[in-house]
C-alpha cells in the first residue's frame, strides 16, 4: 500500500518563478507578491489543505547568460524581481498553527554564524515549523554583485557548505545545553553560564571560537532541506539532509536518483529511511480531465520562448543562444547549475534533448514533469510516482500563481485523503514532527549534528 505522501508548495518571493510568460494569465496572482495580506492568504490556504509546507526557492543573483543579458529576464519576470522570503515568515506562522517553511539560503555569500542565528530566530517565532533548504548559488551574478566577482568551482562550493553547515549544526547543538536557560529571579540568573559553551571551531574556511548568540529553538537545529542533484551534491545530501527535493524527468530516473541517495545515506552511517525525498511536479487540475487538459492548452500558448531560455541559460551557465536548437545537448561540464544539465543529459535514458525539446519542456513549471488531469486522474499518476520510485512526497509547482495551488487543493486533495495518501489532520506540533512523527522535533541520533548535543566542547574541525 503507498505510504501517506508528503506535499509541499513550491513558490518564489516573486511575480514569477519557474513558468516563462504565465504571468500574463488573467487568474495569475503574481502582482502581489510585495503583500503580506497574499502570503498570510496563501498559508491558510495550504493549511486547511493540510499540505506539510511551502517552500520557497530563492536566487541571490539574475539570469543575464541569454544572449549575454539580463534583458529577457526581466521582460519576463524569470525570477526577478524577487525579494527574500525570510520575512514573510512570521506573519505566515502566526495566521497558522501546523503548517512548516522552507527557506533557501546560501552558503556561498553568507556567514554560519549569521544565518546559525537567522533560523533559529525563524524557528521560535514559527514554533519550530521551519527548515533550511542549503544551496551553493551558481550564478556569476550573485558573485560579482555578493562576493569577490569569481564565483568558486562547483566542487569547491561544496566543500563550503559542508563546512559552513558543520558550524551551523555545533552552533545549533553543542553550544547551548539543554536547561542553561533558567529565568531564576531568586538566584537572579536568566542563562547558566556553566551550560554555554564555546565551539572552538577552526577550519579551511571558517574561524569561530565563540558561543551562539541565540538560545535553543523548538526544533534546534531546523530540518535541513537539499536539492543538489550532481554527485557531489548527493553525498552532501546523503551526510546532512534531511529532506530532499528530486526534480527528475522521468521515474526510471527519479528512481535511480532514490536509490543512488538512499545507498549513500546508509553507507554514511544513516537510517534511509531518515531521508525525506520528494519529487518536484507540476499539476494543472480540475473538476474532469477535458477541462484539465482545456486549460492546458490556454496554458501553452502562453509560455514565452525566451523567458524559458532566459531561465534555463541561468541555471545551466550556457548560453542557449549559442547552440543549434535541433541538435541533442551532450552531457556538458559548467561551473554553474550541473544538476540542470544533467537532468536532460543524463537523468532520462529514454531520450536525448535538444535545446528546442528543453525550452517546451520547462515553458510550464520549469524542469518538473506535468500531470494535467481530474482528481481520480492525477491522484492515480500521483500513487503511480510514489510507488514506482519509492519517493515519500511531491513539491508541488503552479504554472499560474496561486491559482494551480488552489485548484489543487479544491480538486486533487479530497481524492488523496478519500484514498488515505494524504492526512486529514495534523498530529505533530513541529515540522520534523510532520515529516517523521510525533516526538521526532530534534535531530535523530544518526544524523551527524547529534553528536554534538550537550558536550561540554565540540572540538575543531
């Protein structure tokens, strides 16, 4: 029997995200992405449905690859404007109760002991309902305009974050011990001294000595989130995260993703099961599959050519401009977005892409697979993903914003609960609860942020 699935929202903090030129739909929401009112809307929206999250993808720099330009970006809003979606955060919370947030966060540009103190910030103001979803930045953009205008090799991004969340999770685990918060008037003491402790961390790319700034959360350490799919970002993925976002094209290659991760999380010393990974989708529904795929088709003709190649040359680092549109691209090495080239190269065994077969594909939600259908139908080939693959849930793309999600929710959620794969209700107070049960807000033992839970020093790196 398929195990109850796991839903997130897939959104961006601004007028567009992953479909090139769907803002112009008369339903789109996108204008209002600068409203606290719109996210407060959309949160309750998603927690009636019961959906695990929202999850915001973010990009600190712009696609200006295309034709060696920003221009066509931002005549389609591919991803900018775009503001940061930390601080809509806590108004979303505080208009729900069990709904979780992902937030993007870079470990290129950033501090560990700034964004340390970021999330954990997030995650009293949500009660715990937050996660950390590590990316690396791959545009030159966020590097000439964020750091020292050379972007760092792909391999040598990773090795920065890994070492940037080592320090996260020593700041988060063994900095403070649990209890060193007393608020004792009588003995006028707020923090025991003797239970903060230093981390002494001293490694290649990060110096810090000190104790945290903030004090325990709920959850500590929020759930780390993932999406690197090239190899080096698997075994990132496999050592630290806890949720994992997956954005094959096929199953056959998302269930090679599955297994790849699954194997290597074991091989680190992990329970796999202790991986939460779930598959990137986009579905356009309604009340029966001939007004689905009707809107389908208003949809495609809509999509702009050039805002999907101004998008993918982004995420690539290759210019598509310059390649023949007919002819196959090749696997390719780049020092930007390798996952976004493997995935077409690579992840689907059945077919070979050209530049052309790309900018259709991704026109509508980006990389991820399109399910167009009524509710039996979607929530059939929804069971279908999960069992073929062995994923445990789905990040739900929109083409039109809000309006997909709603839809969603009015169509395809009843017939998931009717078949028991989606909760009715919520059980756990947390995020971690919501992904992996109820008592389940720490870290489990097995993750390597664990070992530094209440020791009296954490060591070097």
């Amino acid at each position: 029997m398929t195990q109850q699935m796991r839903v997130f929202a897939f959104d961006f903090s601004g007028p567009a995200h992953l479909s090139a030129g769907l803002w112009r739909h008369r339903d789109d929401r996108g204008p209002q992405y600068t409203s606290i009112r719109y996210w407060v809307d959309y949160a309750r929206m998603l927690e009636q449905a019961c959906f695990d999250g929202i999850f915001f993808a973010d990009n600190v720099g712009y696609h200006d690859v295309y034709r060696g330009s920003v221009a066509d970006a931002l005549k389609d809003a591919a991803q900018i404007p775009a503001n940061d979606p930390a601080y809509a955060i806590p108004a979303m919370a505080a208009a729900t109760t069990h709904l979780g947030f992902g937030v993007t966060s870079s470990t290129a540009y950033d501090q560990p002991y700034a964004t340390a103190r970021k999330f954990t910030t997030l995650d009293h103001l949500t009660d715990g309902r937050v996660g950390w979803n590590v990316v690396t930045s791959y545009s030159d953009s966020a590097a000439k305009n964020l750091g020292t205008g050379t972007q760092l090799a792909h391999d040598d991004r990773y090795g920065r974050a890994e070492e940037f969340i080592d320090v996260a999770l020593k700041l988060w685990e063994g900095s403070w011990e649990d209890g060193a918060v007393r608020v004792d008037a009588e003995s006028s003491t707020y923090v025991d001294p003797e239970r903060v402790h230093e981390i002494n961390h001293s490694g290649e790319h990060f110096d810090v000595p000190g104790i945290f700034l903030c004090e325990p959360s709920p959850q500590r350490t929020p759930v780390i989130f993932q999406a690197g799919g090239s190899s080096r970002g698997v075994a990132v993925a496999a050592r630290t995260a806890e949720a994992v976002f997956m954005n094959a094209t096929s199953k056959a290659g998302l269930k090679k993703q599955v297994d790849n991760l699954r194997q290597q999380a074991a091989e680190a010393g992990r329970d796999p099961e202790h991986l939460a990974i779930l598959q990137m989708i986009t579905v356009i529904s309604a009340p029966t599959d001939r007004e689905a795929q009707q809107k389908y088709e208003e949809y495609l003709k809509l999509v702009a050519y050039d805002g999907a190649m101004a998008r993918y040359s982004g995420w690539a680092g290759l210019d598509m401009d310059t390649f023949d549109p007919d002819v196959p691209l090749k696997h390719v090495n780049t020092n930007a977005g390798q996952t976004m080239v493997d995935i077409f190269s690579k992840m689907d065994p059945t077919k070979e892409w050209t530049p052309r077969d790309i900018a259709e594909y991704i026109g509508l939600g980006g990389t991820a697979p399109v399910i167009v259908g009524g509710p039996e139908t979607v929530a059939d080939e929804l069971q279908s993903w999960m069992d073929e693959t062995g994923i445990d849930g789905f990040n739900v793309v929109h083409a039109v914003k809000y309006q997909d999600i709603k839809d969603f929710t009015e169509h395809v959620v009843p017939e998931l609960q009717h078949r028991g794969l989606m909760r009715t209700r919520y059980e756990g107070r947390t995020l971690r609860e919501n992904l992996f049960g109820q008592g389940q807000s720490r870290l489990p033992q097995d993750h390597p942020g664990a070992a530094y839970s209440h020791r009296a020093a954490v060591g070097t790196a």
